[in-house]
C-alpha cells in the first residue's frame, strides 16, 4: 500500500469519526429504534409511532423554548410551571367564553390565544430580572417557578379544571386523515356509521397536535438558523462582551429570548388542554427537566454559544421513543430508571471521544 | 459521503428488515388481563398484588404497564396509548387519572373490543349505568374517598367534642383521590360550626414536608387539637410531628392507609384512628369479574364498592383486621 | 486650600473654609454611606436572614419561640447536607443533580441492612452501626461514577449526575419495591429524635436522656436543646468549612473553578480532584440519607416530586455561589439553606393559605437577589 493509499485510509477514518462524534444522537435515536422493533412487538407499527410522535410534543415545545435559552448561556427552570400556568388560563378562558355565550368555533382558539398573549408576561419578567437587573438566571427562574405555581394553583382554586368545550378534545385527539380500507377516506373527521370490524382496521394518519407542534418548531427554527435574530443569539451564548461590541442590544434581545420560552411554555399548556380537555396547574412539572436533557443531547452545552433545533428534536424524540420502547417491552417500572440512567451515561461516551471536532468546550 | 449514504442505507435496511421480516408475533393463547395504574405507590401495588392473586388463581396472565411517576393524565396516556399500540390483552383493569382527560383515549381502546373496568377513579361522575359518553365501561370497583374523607371528618370531629382547630396535610391537590378525601373531610367540617379548620398545606409526598408543615401549624396554633393526614407519607410526618412537640394525646391525628409504620403507630397511641381501603380486593375482584366477564358473558354490577375499614386503637390487634394491612 | 493659602484673614477666605468645610464633610459622608451599603452589599444574604427573622418575629405569634427556631434548625438539617456537598461541586465550575436521589437510594440501603440484622437477632446498637455505615460506604459510588464521567470521559456534569440521579432512583426503587422499610430497631428512631439535654422549667435537667414517663402538662412544656442530629451536622459542616477554606484542597478547588486549564497548568491533578469532588457531594447525600433513617425510623426511597436537588442548588447560589464556578462558601450556603427554611416556616406560621406562598417566596427571593445586585461589592481582579 503506497503512503498515500494509507493516508487516504487514515483520513476517511478521521471523517467517519468526525461524522459519528457530530452525529451521535441521530445514530441512538436509530439504534433505539432497531432494538426495540426487535425485541419488542409491533413497535413499527403505524400507531406506534405516530404514539411516540404525540409523546413528545411536550418535551419539544418545552424544549424549543429552552433552546433559545440554553444557546445564550441561561437556564429557564419555570417552563414547567409555566406551561401549567397556560394549561389553567386556556381552560378557564374557555369555560369562560362558553359560559358566555361564544359557539365553540370562536371560543377555543380565542381562548388559546389570550393565553399566549398572557403567556409572554412571565417571559418578560424573567427576561427583564436576567438582562436588566442581572439576575443569575438560575434564581430568577427559581423565583418564577414558585411565582407561576402559587398563581396557577390558586386560579384553579386546587382543582383541575373541568367543563370545557367539548370540540377542545377533538382537536387535540384526531387526525388529519382516516383510511378505512376499500371503504372510504375522510379528513379530519372520524368515519361515522362504520361496523366494528371496520372501525378496528381504520388507519389514522397524522394527530393534528403534531402538526400544530411542528408548524411552531418550523418557523422558529427558520428563525434561529437564517435570521439576523437567531446569529444576535448564538453571538450572546458565545462572548457577552463582544456581542455588546458588536452593537447588538443585549438587554432587549435577551428579553425577548425568554419570552419566547415562556411562549413555547403557554403553547404546550395550551395542547395540553387541547389534548386532555382540563387544565391542571402542574401539567408540566416533571417534564422540565426532560426539556433540558432533550437540549444538552441535541448538542448545546450549558455553558451556552452551541445548540440547535434539530438536536433538540431529536433529544425529545430519543426520550420519547425510549419511554414507549419501555413500555412495549413490559420492563418494570424500578429497572427502567436504572436502564435510562445507564443508557443515557453510555451513550454519552461516545460523543465523549471526539469533543475537539464538536466543537464542544 | 459514501462511507455515510452506505452506513445510512445499512441502517434504514435493518430497520426494515427487522420490522417487516418477523412474522406477527402470536400471543399465548391464555387470557391476558393488563393493569395500568395510576401513580407508584403501594396503594397501586397492591391493586397489582390482588390482581395478581386472582390472576395466578385463574390460570390467567396479568400484564403491568409501566407505573407512571407521576399523577396526571399526561403521565399516564402515553404509557397507556403505547401499551394498546403494543396489544396483546384482552382486558383492562385501568386507574384513571383524569375524569374527563382520559374518556377519549380509552373510549379507542374500547373500540378496538377490548372491555376494561375502572378501579379506585373513574371517568364523568362514576356512574356507567346512565348512557353518556363515559358509560362504557363494563364497571367501576373502588373507595369512595370522598365519601372516606366525610366519614374521617366526622369521627376527628366527635373525638374532639365537636370543637376546636383542625389541620389537614396532603399532598397534591391535582390527584383526585386526595383531593377527594381533602373535599369530603371539609363538607364534613361544614356540619361543625364550632370547628375552624385552620388551614391546608401540600407536602407533594414527601414525608420531612409533611413533617415540618405541621410543626410549623402547631407552633402556631398551640390549642391545635386534630389533624388528618389524608396518605401513607402526609401522616407518617403529621404524627410525627404531633409526637415530637409532645402533644400525642392532646391533638388527636387521624390518618389513611394502613402502612405498617401507622399500625405500629396505632399501637402505641401516637395515631389514634387510620382508615384503610382495600387495594387487594379491588384488584382481585376486577380481574374476577373481568374473567366472568369474558368467558360467561357474566353481568358486571356497575358499581362495586368494597368499602373500608377503620383500624383504631381498640381493633389494631384483632387477627381479622390483619388483612387490610398493606404489606 | 488654596483660597486659605492667598486669603488667610479676608471674609472670603471665611467663605472658601466654610465651602471647604462643607465639601469634606459631603465626602466623609458619602464615604461613609458607601462604606456602609459596601458592608451590607458583601453580607446582604446574612443581612437578609436577619431581617426576615425579625419581621416574622414582628408579624407572627409565637415564631420568636425556642422551639421554632430549633424546628428550623431541625428541618434545616437535611438540606444543608445536600447542599453543603453540592457548594464543592458547584465552586469547580459543575453541577450535582443527583444528591436528592442518592440520598433516597443510601437510605433504603442503610434501612435494609439493619432491619434484615435486628431480625437476625443481632443487638441493636451493632444492626444501627453497620447499617450506617454500610450506607455510607455505598453512598461513594454514585460519587465515583459522577467523578470519572465528568472527570475523566469529559462528560458534560449536568447528563453525568442526571445519569447516577436516575440510576440511584432505580435500584432504591427496585430494593424497597415502593414501600417505605417497617422493622428497622427502634432504638434508631430514638436517637434520631434526641435532644443534647433536656430541660423541664422548674423542674428538672438531664443530658442525653429523655425523661420517661411524663405526665401530659410535663410532656409538653418539656423543652429539648440542641437535637442529635443538628450536632452532628453542625460539626460535620465545621470540618468541611475548615477544609474548604484553609486547606490546600480547598484551595485548589477555588482554583478549577476559576478556570480548569489555568489549574492544570499550575500542576493540580484535576481529574483526581474533581473525582474527590464528586465524591465528596455524595458522600454528604450518604449522611442525610442515613440521617433521615434515624429520625424517621424507617426507610424512605426520593419521591419524584422531591426537588431537593434544585433546593440545594439554589441555595448554593443564594449564598453567594456562582453557577459558572470559582466563588461560593459553606457559610454562604448555610444561610442560603437558612433562608429558605425560615421563609417557609415563617410563611407556615403566619397563616398564609399554601399557594400564596410560593408566591410570596418567589417574589421575597427575586427581591433578595435584585438587591443583592444593586448594593455594590468590592470589585476584585477576577470579576
């Protein structure tokens, strides 16, 4: 073999290296996949997956939000009660504005965008204690935490909410497209009048709160990877000071990042609704946290100036899929934590052994 | 590029392979029942213990979801929708945690031809004998905890002469069993003027938050004189906390469930009544007449209420009683 | 001066005095007034502590009580553990999610052990010991295993305790199967919840033993100074204090915070310190978990909805610590944890109704934090 035939070798093992450590996270969420549509049963089934797909809505939009921040070098720790928050405004403005005579059209979706417009209000609490008053943002989030619990809990006077419309639930439970075979194809309404047999063999393709969800992660991933909004961020998570110098108004972008998260907080508590039909103040606690690992898998460091969307999808989807392969494979409740624990270290190493050419601090 | 696109092309083949080329895997032909509760507890699992019982008794199988980690229908769908998307029962014995959240995910289910029953919750207002979108399940088996937390409020109430300040500590005010006993413990307050409930505090199920929220109440209300622990943890630290300030005695402590801890309480006066549902049963009798069910055709009453028992410091030793002890 | 220097006897030299006068006295007060917000700037945390106590003091019945303030203590004990471990981790610049979940996890343990001796008959005192420190010892390898993922496989510290966190919760959860252990010696419980001395008013005194046999009045005036427990971790935090910040590691673990290449460089062992970090985080958990064996007097897996970890954490930060390493100190912590504790008990005392008070708590510690931000520091080389 003449040297250049080695180095050529050498090289593309280099390449496919770099190509592994930069893509560790798709290759899992593939690995997870195999494994458990061959240990499992009917894991590739069509509603399977369109199941894992529903699962993590939460964990994106919560994850979305987080991103923003994340990638500015912060933390937000009031998604959760945040999204709670929203899930209690959007239910009680549409028992509200149905109690008030409203058809159930005008109702629902006004109901949720008064939501996202109240929504905004925490994110720019947290934005104006991070930026302008200095606050480490682990502490302001903190604060808001409790703030958006107590708020929410005592709107929903320690209730869940119920009573709401009842068209919410469809929304947030059908799809887009139903195929009974050799029979019929209908949009966004179930098939009425069909036997059982029939209604067992029925296809339902695409849940509308997928396409919700994503509609949202589309445009503001556009917005993080092609806008002049997205580079100001990535420029604040990599050098404060120099973005400063660079003439961008860190004190009002900053504002606004955190008001994003707390809108992708409201828009989850609104699917929430949508999904559940009742609004419970803390409908997102124990996703929070889920949200950040979703983010710091999907590539962005907590030290801030890395991250992206896709990996963030991909974070959620591997946590989504996990959770349903466990599920399929009937592992006890106590071993799956002791399996998600070692998965999630083992799977680490592997991104461990190429951080220079990540790009990683 | 070539070494990736092959690598790619290598890994979506496997995919492929491996979900098409296995043929469907054939269930055992034995009945299979499915539980899916509602939160990790030892409430939940000895719902799974009863069931079991039965279920080892019948010959059949009984297949555990995942416990959810925490309470609420967004925990506890996925898990749910996932198992269905998995198939291979015949029954449901599921523990809603939602009344309203839960009916279209689980209506699916029944539309597929899988009969389920509800145990310890319920979808609507619990009653499937009317028709209405949350009638078809085949039954309900459980504890009225509202109804436990009355019985609770009155007996606190005659056992401190009708009068005084009372103090509940719960846990979480979106589980609807709790909050049950927290609703029915209050309307039976109501029927007391004479007693002030001087507040209400949530410990989110940890036993030192149950513990320093009451010190911290009786602290405050020296002529404190009853408390009610609506769980296993809220009243391990409510008494707890009534024993360290040296007021066993003088503030009489109610509490839920039958924990071994509670019993030994019981014993030695430091808790002075304990109601105690009955988890085994429940689950034994869902998976008995789910099996009725499906091999019969039997009748399912639609409402079974196994009812509950109240360990106090006269009955703790009695040989029947040791039954309803959860262990 | 240079008015009194040309015009010694003329009025307007009178004039420039008085100007002169009144100008040095607008300094020395200014000087002054900055000396002071300098002071309470430096300290605000431990100024805070102080002016909670007293408004609750005001506000409340019954809160400037002996035992209200030994309750705060009492409860204060197992936080300030889990977050005295985690100042170590958070001063190198890296975060401990699993504390809350390691303690959980040495608690079933400690639990397990010595129920399964007390019922091999074993006496008790020899079941507690063992149990104790079996717990203790197996409180090392979550740390172990935080340590060399962050340490040595570079593993960002936030999925690497995320990871044991989860792990940790999975094998308490498996060994207890959701129950809480019955059975433990009772003798545990008794220790757990012991007093130094215990006084009756007027009427007797005795160390170490708790009266028996009291009659109901007696029972409750009885008045127990200084729990077990708070003195074991009283001192426990003392050798640690000393450790952090007069010892060469403590030095040393300043010095990774500051900046991990700048250590290395001046010839520290980072990857063997940072693995003695973690170890030292965990082993803290161990403590409370055993801690909590005692004075429950059974065994308690970490509920999901716990939290203890962000608690420690943000005391940790309260206290003066930063998240990106390089500052913090046990004493900040301890009032961070003291903090927190009073505001809850406080709260608890005044009667508020449970969810106005998270609200009042996140707004009185935003407050904290903002004016903590506003009252101006010694500017140091580092900032």
């Amino acid at each position: 073999m003449t040297d250049a035939q080695a180095g050529g070798s050498v090289r593309s093992a280099g390449r496919f290296g770099l190509w592994l450590g930069q893509n560790w996270a798709l290759l899992f969420l593939l690995l997870e996949v195999v494994l458990f549509s061959v240990l499992g049963t009917r894991f590739l089934s069509l509603e399977n997956l369109q199941n894992i797909f529903v699962a993590c809505t939460v964990v994106l939009l919560l994850g979305m939000g987080e991103t923003f921040v994340i990638i500015t070098g912060g933390i937000d720790l009031s998604v959760g009660f945040v999204m709670g928050f929203g899930a209690v405004t959007c239910a009680k403005f549409m028992v509200l504005l149905q109690a008030a005579g409203l058809p159930q059209g005008a109702s629902i979706p006004l109901a949720a965008v008064i939501c996202l417009l109240i929504g905004l209000i925490p994110g720019l609490v947290n934005g104006t204690l991070v930026a302008r008053l200095k606050v480490p943002p682990f502490l302001a989030t903190f604060g808001m935490y409790g703030i958006a619990y107590g708020i929410s809990e005592i709107i929903s006077k320690n209730t869940p909410i119920s009573g709401l419309p009842s068209a919410a639930g469809v929304i947030g439970n059908e799809y887009l497209l139903y195929i009974v075979p050799r029979k019929m194809v209908t949009f966004l309404i179930r098939p009425q009048n069909i036997t059982r047999l029939e209604m067992r063999s029925m296809l339902a393709i695409i849940p509308i709160i997928v396409v919700i969800a994503f509609i949202f992660v589309g445009i503001f991933s556009f917005v993080l990877r092609r806008t002049r909004f997205g580079r100001h961020t990535y420029a604040i998570g990599g050098n404060v000071d120099a973005a400063l110098r660079s003439g961008i108004n860190v004190t009002s972008h900053l504002t606004r990042i955190y008001m994003i998260s707390s809108f992708f907080a409201s828009l989850s508590g609104v699917l929430y609704v949508l999904k559940y039909v009742t609004g419970r103040a803390d409908a997102g606690s124990a996703r929070m946290l889920d949200a950040v690992v979703a983010v710091v898998i999907g590539g962005a460091s907590l030290y801030g100036g890395t991250g992206a969307v896709k990996g963030t999808i991909i974070g959620a989807l591997i946590i989504a899929t996990l959770e349903t392969g466990m599920v399929n494979l009937s592992i006890p409740y106590h071993n799956r934590y002791i399996v998600i624990g070692g998965i999630l270290v083992i799977a680490v190493l592997i991104d461990q052994f190429f951080p220079e050419l990540v790009g990683r601090r | 590029m070539k070494k990736t696109f092959g690598l790619v092309l290598i890994l979506v083949l496997s995919v492929a392979i491996a979900g098409f080329a296995r043929p469907g895997v054939e269930e055992p032909q034995e009945l299979t029942f499915a539980y899916m509760s509602g939160i990790a507890d030892p409430f939940m699992f000895m719902i799974e213990k009863g069931a079991q019982a039965k279920a080892d008794e019948l010959g059949v199988k009984l297949m555990t979801a995942e416990y959810p980690k925490a309470w609420g229908p967004e925990y506890q769908v996925p898990i749910l929708e996932a198992m269905v998307a998995r198939g291979g029962f015949d029954f449901l014995i599921v523990v809603p945690t939602s009344t309203e959240a839960l009916i279209a995910p689980l209506k699916k289910i029944h539309d597929k031809g899988i009969p389920m029953i509800t145990t310890d919750t319920y979808l609507g207002d619990g009653d499937y004998s009317k028709a209405s979108n949350y009638s078809f399940p085949l039954a309900y088996i459980g504890t009225d905890n509202e109804l436990g937390g009355y019985e609770v409020g009155k007996r606190l109430a005659e056992m401190i002469g009708k009068e005084g300040k009372v103090y509940i500590n719960t846990t979480n005010p979106d589980v609807s069993s709790v909050s049950g006993r927290r609703d029915g413990f209050l309307r039976a307050m109501k029927e007391f003027p004479k007693i002030e409930v001087v507040g209400i505090d949530y410990n989110l199920d940890v036993q030192e938050k149950a513990q320093s929220q009451t010190a911290a109440v009786l602290q405050a209300n020296p002529d404190l004189k009853g408390v009610f622990g609506t769980n296993l943890f809220s009243a391990q630290g409510a008494y707890r906390a009534v024993v360290n300030a040296g007021l066993t005695g003088a503030v009489k402590v109610a509490s839920w469930d039958a924990g071994m801890d509670q019993i030994n309480a019981l014993k030695e006066g430091q808790i002075d009544f304990s109601l105690a549902q009955k988890p085994f049963e429940i689950g034994y009798l869902a998976v008995e007449w789910g099996y009725k069910y499906l091999t019969e055709g039997a009748e399912v009453p639609k409402k079974i209420v196994p009812g509950f028992f109240i360990f106090d410091q006269d009955n703790v030793d009695d040989p029947d009683a040791q039954q309803y002890i959860y262990q | 001066m240079r008015c009194l220097h040309h015009f010694l006897i003329t009025p307007w030299a009178v004039h420039c005095g008085e100007r002169v006068r009144r100008l040095l006295w607008q300094e020395w007060r200014n000087r002054s007034a900055k000396r002071v917000l300098l002071f309470v700037g430096e300290r605000w945390s431990a100024f805070f502590l102080v002016l909670m106590l007293v408004v609750f003091s005001l506000w409340a019945p019954h809160f400037f009580a002996f035992k209200n303030f030994t309750n705060i203590l009492y409860y204060s004990t197992l936080y300030v553990l889990l977050a005295a471990g985690e100042t170590f981790v958070i001063i190198t610049g890296g975060i401990d999610l699993s504390v809350g979940f390691v303690m959980g996890f040495v608690n079933v343990c400690a639990s397990i052990v010595m129920r399964n001796l007390h019922a091999a008959g074993h006496p008790q005192a020899f079941s507690m010991l063992i149990g104790a420190l079996v717990g203790l010892a197996l409180g090392v390898i979550p740390g172990l295993i935080n340590g060399l993922l962050v340490a040595r496989l570079r593993v960002p510290p936030f999925i690497a305790t995320l990871g044991t966190y989860g792990m940790a919760n999975g094998v308490a959860l498996s060994l207890c199967e959701g129950f809480p252990i019955y059975f433990l010696p009772p003798q545990a419980r008794v220790i757990g919840n012991s007093f130094l001395a215990y006084l009756i008013p007027g009427k007797s005194f005795a160390f170490f033993h708790r009266p028996q046999n009291l009659n109901a009045d007696d029972l409750r005036a009885l008045i127990g100074i200084l729990p077990a427990t708070v003195f074991v971790t009283v001192v426990i935090l003392i050798v640690f204090t000393f450790i952090l910040g007069r010892t060469r590691f403590g030095r040393h673990t300043y010095a990774i915070g500051g900046g991990k290449d700048a250590a290395i460089r001046a010839g520290i062992d980072v990857p063997g310190h940072l693995v003695r970090i973690y170890i030292i985080s965990s082993m803290f958990a161990a403590v409370a978990g055993v801690l909590y064996v005692f004075r429950a007097g059974i065994g308690n897996f970490t509920t999901m909805s716990s939290s203890y970890e962000l608690f420690a954490i943000a005391a940790v930060v309260i206290g003066g610590a930063s998240l990106m390493g390089g500052k913090g100190t046990i004493g900040g912590t301890v009032i961070g944890i003291l903090i927190l504790m009073t505001l809850e008990t406080g709260l608890n005392i005044t009667g508020i109704p449970s969810f106005y008070r998270y609200i009042a708590t996140g707004l009185i510690l935003i407050a904290a934090v903002v004016i903590d931000q506003i009252t101006p520091e010694r500017r140091t080389i580092s900032d």
